[in-house]
C-alpha cells in the first residue's frame, strides 16, 4: 500500500502523495485497474476510444489522430505519457492540460477509492499509472469529449488503458525496448502490443516488421477484428504518403496510421473529410520530435530517440542534417540502461563534431562512465561530460559549439524534458519526480 500522505490540502502535498505511489512499482495486469474503474462507474464507457500502441510512434499519431478530430470541431481527450515538463500534460482535453487544480481535486476524489481497494490486499493498492489512468477517464467523461485518443503506457496486454473497449485499436510500430517486461524478440514485444485488439473492432497497423505483422494479423484473425495496413493503403512510395508539419520520414509514415484510423472510425457523430484530414495534419503539435527551434540565434534541434528503433530513425534525421548544412552538430545526449545507450551512441558518434554527455536525473539513468563503456575507443575522443547547467546558464544562452553549429539534443525524452524547463521557463518548474516508464 502507498504510504501514508499528509492532508492534500495544496497542490505540493498532492504531488507528494503521487510520488509516493510510485513505491508500489511497476505491477502489470488490469485486474488493479478494472476494480477501480468499477468502483467508479465505469467512466471510460461513456466516449468513443481510440486505443493505440507501439514501441515507437505512438505518441505522435495520437497528436495526429487529435489533431484533426479537433479540427473538425470535435471535443478531444489525450492521454499520453510520460510528460515532458508538467504532470498535467498526460491528460488534455482540447489540447488544454490538466490543470494542478484539478489534479488536486481529483486525487481529493480518488484517493479514498484507492485506500479502500488497498485493503483488500497488499497488491490491491492502484499504482501512480492506473491512478493517472482514472484521473483521465473521469476528466473526459466530466468534459464530454466526443472522442478519446489514448495511448498505452508499455506493452498492452496487462497496460492499465486496457480495460477501455476502444471503436478502433492502434498499433504503430514493433521493435525492441522494454525487453524486461515485455520479452526478448520481436514476436514476444508483438504478442503484448497485440493483446489491445479486442473482438470484432478494427485494426490499424503501421510499418511493422514482418514477424511481428504476422503476429499481429494472428491474433486479429483470432478476435475477428478486420486489419487495415499502412503498406497496403500507401504503398512503399514515400510521395504517396500524406504531408504533415512534424519533420521526418517516419512521420508522414505515422501520418498514414492517423489517416487510416479516422478513415476507420464508424461512429456516426465522428465523420472527417480529407480536407479536415489535411488540416488536422498540418497543424499537429508534438514537443520533442525533430522539434526545431533556437538558442542565441544558432538552430537547436530537440529529439525523443530513445531505443533501437528511434537511433534507425535518428540517423536518417542526421544523415539529411549534415547534407543540408555540410557540417556535423554537436549533439548533447543522453540515455536510461546499456541497451538503449548503446544503440544511441553508435549513431551518434557517426555524425557527431563533438558529443556532451548528460545523464538525465533519473535513478535509472546511465551514468557518465556507462554511457562512455559503450563508445568505441577510437570514438572516444568525441565525448565531453557536461550537465545541462553547464551547457545552458540561462534560456537564451548556450555554451558549446561555435556560432556556425547546430545544436542537437537526443536521447531521453527525460533529457529533453528537463531541458524544456531551462530554455522555455515559462513552462514553469519540472516535474521529474513524477516520470515513469
């Protein structure tokens, strides 16, 4: 059971309380969950959901996915995670996020609800995720939202979302991360992705690899739920694919899967036309993703790559970088565990002038001396330690590279997250307790 907290009379206690949450651990199964949504009535019945998952992507085409529904004048409801900067950004209604206050007011509501299912048993108690999770389905069933667009945490199968009967279930991509929790190949990861599909609701899959497609395909044969494919709709023509504001090739890719699903959508009150589609797509805002913007008038480049799968992605984002400046950047990055860390570094010190290393402050951070293990020794001449103190004083200062360089900051979004804080103060302060997987 949590601990004990003091009375959640201000917005710092209640995030106290939170973190205090985060002692009970990653626990999967939805049991948890399912009790607790019963005890509430069963909020996340009353919207339409999009349900999606993905080892990569996810977050993006569920901007997508809102943003056109809001564009087509709908009511929306977003529930991502992690958060960049503010717990609040996990559960947004119209793209405006949680409010303190009303996080306060919730965790008033539901933290009595928890104690009781607490005592049922000691692995009764909700976790900081399925408590979130509660928190949005009754923020979007209170706001009536015509549309909910929710993202799973990990995996899918035992993910705390997954006791919501989505109109439509997603999964964007397959690749390895997680593999503690969610197996040690692609099939594993595929069969926990998969266990979102639920009888007889369609599927949309993006670019998948083709075992974890077929595995995919498998249990949608299995639950009769019909499968529609990106590569099937848009080909392997990438100028067949649609436009969108978010830089990269991957994302006209995960463009593809959010037009596919409001194509989908068989809700009478939900309908998109493909100019709405269009203007969704153009106007779709996602922090952290080849995310471009400046410090001290030089080019500052802000990107979420943080597995395997988003080095492929990353290096492709490099490759056109240095061919369109003719000069490499200097990257600042960071990573959580050797796996990733691995991964990042070799693409990295490939493209790289000079690299900083800056664990993010996170306990499951690689340290300065892991992320150094993995480089190559004759990379190793690239690498300087440093902290995002170090490197940016103030929001419009940076002290590394000349004024010719473009600066990129790659790696964990928790690195990017606590960067955010620094050169976009009015944000307000970070809230990295409250991160999670």
């Amino acid at each position: 059971m949590a601990a004990t907290s003091p009375s959640l009379t201000n917005y710092t206690a209640v995030a106290e309380y939170l973190h205090s949450l985060k002692s009970i651990g990653v626990r999967f199964g939805i049991d948890r969950m399912q009790h607790l949504v019963a005890e509430l009535g069963h909020p996340e019945r009353s919207f339409p959901v999009i349900h999606i998952a993905g080892t990569n992507g996810k977050g993006s085409v569920s901007a997508m996915v809102e943003s056109i529904l809001r564009a087509a004048g709908f009511r929306t409801g977003l529930y991502t995670s992690p958060h960049l900067v503010k717990l609040g950004e996990r559960v947004q209604v119209d793209r405006a996020l949680l409010t303190e206050a009303e996080i306060v007011a919730y965790t008033h509501e539901l933290r009595p609800v928890a104690q009781r299912l607490g005592e049922r048993g000691p692995d009764e108690h909700p976790t900081f995720f399925e408590f979130m999770t509660a928190m949005a389905f009754l923020q979007f069933q209170r706001r009536k939202v015509d549309v909910a667009v929710i993202e799973t945490g990990m995996g899918g199968r035992l993910d705390a979302t997954n006791v919501v009967q989505p109109d439509i279930t997603v999964i964007t991509s397959i690749g390895l991360d997680h593999m503690e929790f969610l197996g040690d190949n692609v099939a594993k990861i595929a069969r926990e992705k998969a266990g979102i599909i639920k009888s007889g609701r369609p599927v949309v899959i993006g670019r998948l690899p083709a075992e974890a497609e077929q595995v995919i395909r498998e249990v949608a044969r299995e639950r009769h739920a019909p499968v529609q494919s990106v590569r099937e709709v848009f080909g392997e023509n990438l100028a067949d694919y649609p436009q969108t504001n978010l830089e990269g090739d991957y994302q006209r890719w995960n463009a593809a899967t959010a037009v596919l699903v409001v194509r989908l959508l068989a809700n009478p009150r939900i309908v998109c036309d493909e100019g709405t589609i269009a203007r969704g797509l153009r106007k779709v805002t996602w922090p952290g993703r080849w995310q471009r913007t400046e410090i001290g008038g030089r080019p500052l480049i802000l990107d979420a790559s943080h597995n395997p799968e988003g080095a492929q992605v990353l290096e492709n984002n490099l490759h056109k970088l240095v061919a369109a400046t003719g000069r490499k950047p200097v990257i600042i990055t960071g990573a959580l565990g050797e796996f990733r860390a691995r991964a990042l570094l070799d693409v990295v010190c490939r493209y790289a002038r000079e690299v900083y290393l800056v664990p993010p402050h996170m306990e499951r951070a690689s340290t300065y001396e892991e992320l150094e293990a993995v480089v190559p020794p004759e990379s190793r001449a690239l690498l300087r330690r440093a902290t995002l103190e170090q490197i940016f004083p103030d929001a419009r200062t940076c002290t590394v590279g000349g004024k010719d360089d473009t600066i990129v900051v790659t790696g964990s979004i928790y690195l990017l997250g606590e960067l955010l804080v620094r050169i976009e103060p009015t944000r307000g302060s970070g809230e990295g307790q409250l991160q999670d997987f």
